[in-house]
C-alpha cells in the first residue's frame, strides 16, 4: 500500500515525485515536510517496501514510475547499478547519505546479563532468547549477515551464523517485529542495526565489535519521470539542513557530513566516532552485491528452512555433559560447517535447482549429526 501521499498545497499541474524505500514513516515524514517547505510545487508519493522486494521491482522494469530508491543496505544499489538500473543525475550513481552499524537490543528493565560481543551470544545463557529477521526481508539483516562475514571471512563467519542458529527464538519477517518481540518480553535479545533500536523508547543498544560502519544510500531510478525534482530531493539531504535532520531524537542517524557530526559528538556513540577515522572498519557493498543472492539464499537453506532442528541439535549437543571430547567436537564440526566454498556458491546457477540441492546438503549434514548425537545419548 502507498502508506505516505503528502500533498503540498499544491496546483493540478505540480510534478509528482515518487520515492521507493524500505524506512518506515518515523524517517521519512520529518525529511519530507522539510523538504516540502524549501520546494512547495512538488507533489511527493513514498511506498514502504522491504529492500529485496524494491529490488525486484525495480529490476524487473520500475514499471509503476518511480524516481529514487532509498535504503540502509548499500548492497542492493551496487546490484541495482550494475543492471543498468540507476540514473545518474550527474553526480554518480547513488549518493551516501548516512552512516549505520549492527549490534543487539535488549529491554532496558531487564537484569539478566547483557552480552559484550558477539561471540556472547552463543553463550548457553541465551539459548532460544534471540531473534532476528530474514534477509530476504530485511536489507538491515543481510548487512547484518555480511558484517559477520566480512569480518570473520567466508567460512568462520558461516560457522558462527550457523552456531548462532542454535540460540535463535525466532526469524521475524521484519525487522520491526524483532525490536516488538523484544519490547513484550517475548524474548531478550534482538538483531538490529543502531537507529531501529535507538529511536525506541525503553531499549538499550549495542554496537558489534569491531563497528563496521555501513553507508545509506539514495538513487535516481531508470524509468523515473522527474530527474530535476529528484536531484533537488538528494541535494536536500546531502544539504547541512537535511544532514541535521538525521541527528534529531526520534531518527538517530550518523549524517556523513562530517562538519554536522561535529555540531553535536555528544550525539554519537564514541565508538562510532572512532571507527570513522579508520578505513578498515568500512563496509564492502561491492563484496555485498556480488553475493547478494547467494548469502540470502544461502540462509534460507542452512538456517531458516530446518531451524527447529538444527536448534534441537544444538540442544541435544550441549547435553551430552560425559561424551567422550573428540565425538562432540565431530558433531560440532558438522554443526558449522558450510559445505560450499564463496567461489562454488557464486558459481552456482541462481536457480530453484541450486535451491533445492543447497537446502539438501543441509537437511544431510543435519541427519548425519543427528545420528552421531543419538548413539552418543544411547552409550
């Protein structure tokens, strides 16, 4: 549904800009009206929709109009522009406007103990108490997934996913219904990016460790009919006045102006203002695009699709308090181990075929350590 149609004051014949983006109306709306004041003959229309289904419509041909693509995860521009997808309005492609990283959420009433890293959060403390949301539903959880990866490399960072699988409550279809989750105590950890959390009245934050700073991205679309509003609508946010909007309370963005982050530091979290003197805790969208489809897909088959399994076997391994060492760290191999090189998933066809074979290798390594665990639970 088209959830924001703000209309101006004015005439029949004003121009009518039409935005596609994955933030909700809290974002939105403040940069919007301000926008509206500077540039009253210009109609704006914003349909909310998560990051891969935008994508998709985009790619298959932008057939309802739109003008610019507006998003956290700065991945899906690179695909974007390298299917010819984005205009260039004369200032490259798509423009940074923002900074974001990933961490966790907890409810600020909570006493329990609060994980300091990410490897906290395999801690048996925090069996079934987290969540997080599908990437093939939140462009904030495949950054999230890609921060892990990018970090760690292919392979660890594949293991700790896969290990983490075991502690997870629950995958939301949306990053919101993790941070809700949250709030009614349905479980105690969530998997967010900073702003989502940080806007939210009654929550604490935490950044992962190391913060890798990821850009928000803005871009004119291919088939958009209103090239000169759409540039006046970029420049206002890349202005002084639309980068001072992002620090307000109830947004909570890291501008990339670096002269508005240093009208309010006490705003930022210090380990965010050091992390932005460092190049390498900067995020790779190309190293992101070029896995885009095969990371989500990926997750699908490894985690989502057998998650109450692969959760009950981690339970059942933790159990084997006598087990002989060496047998437990087998299964546990089994446990996290991805069986696909990065070069063999990318150079698989993206296909329902790949699909099927991906979530079979898994539903096989789970059978196989199954097997292990209950001869273990026999002897």
């Amino acid at each position: 549904m088209l959830w924001a149609v703000i209309l101006l004051t004015v005439p029949a014949f004003a121009d009518e800009l039409r935005i596609i983006t994955s933030y909700q109306a809290d974002v939105v709306d403040p940069l919007v009206e301000a926008f509206g004041r500077e540039h009253p003959d210009i109609r704006i229309r914003v349909l909310n929709k998560n990051t891969h289904a935008a994508v998709d419509e985009v790619l298959a041909g932008n057939d309802r109009g739109f003008d610019l693509f507006w998003a956290s995860a700065p991945e899906a521009f690179v695909v974007l522009d390298k299917a010819g997808r984005l205009a260039d309005l004369g200032d490259g492609s798509y423009a940074d406007f923002a900074w974001s990283a990933v961490g966790w959420t907890w409810r600020n009433a909570d006493d329990r103990p609060v994980p300091q890293d990410w490897n906290d959060l395999l801690e048996p403390g925090f069996n079934q108490d987290i969540a997080m949301s599908h990437p093939m539903r939140s462009g904030t959880m495949h950054s999230l997934l890609e921060t892990i990866l990018q970090d760690r490399g292919w392979q660890a960072g594949w293991a700790w996913i896969l290990e983490l699988a075991g502690q997870l409550n629950t995958i939301s279809a949306r990053s919101f219904g993790v941070l809700e989750g949250v709030e009614d105590g349905d479980y105690s950890i969530g998997l967010t990016i900073d702003f989502l959390a940080l806007t939210r009245e009654g929550l604490n934050f935490r950044y992962g460790r190391p913060v890798i700073l990821i850009p928000a991205r803005i871009a004119a679309l291919q088939g958009g009919v209103q090239p000169e509003a759409a540039r006046a609508f970029v420049n206002f946010i890349l202005s002084p006045e639309g980068q001072r909007i992002l620090l307000r309370p109830d947004i909570r963005r890291i501008p990339v102006d670096p002269r508005i982050r240093a009208e309010q530091p006490d705003m930022l979290d210090p380990e965010v203002l050091a992390a932005l003197n460092f190049s390498w805790s900067r995020y790779d969208p190309e190293l992101a695009a070029g896995r885009y489809w095969q990371v989500k897909q990926l997750f699908e088959a490894f985690v989502a699709r057998d998650l109450l399994l692969r959760r009950d076997l981690w339970r059942r391994l933790r159990a084997l308090d006598h087990a002989p060492a060496a047998e437990k760290a087998r299964i546990r191999r089994l446990l996290t181990w991805m069986p696909l090189t990065e070069h063999q998933a990318r150079s698989a066809p993206t296909d329902r075929e790949t699909l099927l074979e991906w979530s079979e290798r898994s539903y096989t390594i789970l059978r196989d350590a199954e097997a292990l665990i209950r001869a273990l639970e026999r002897s």
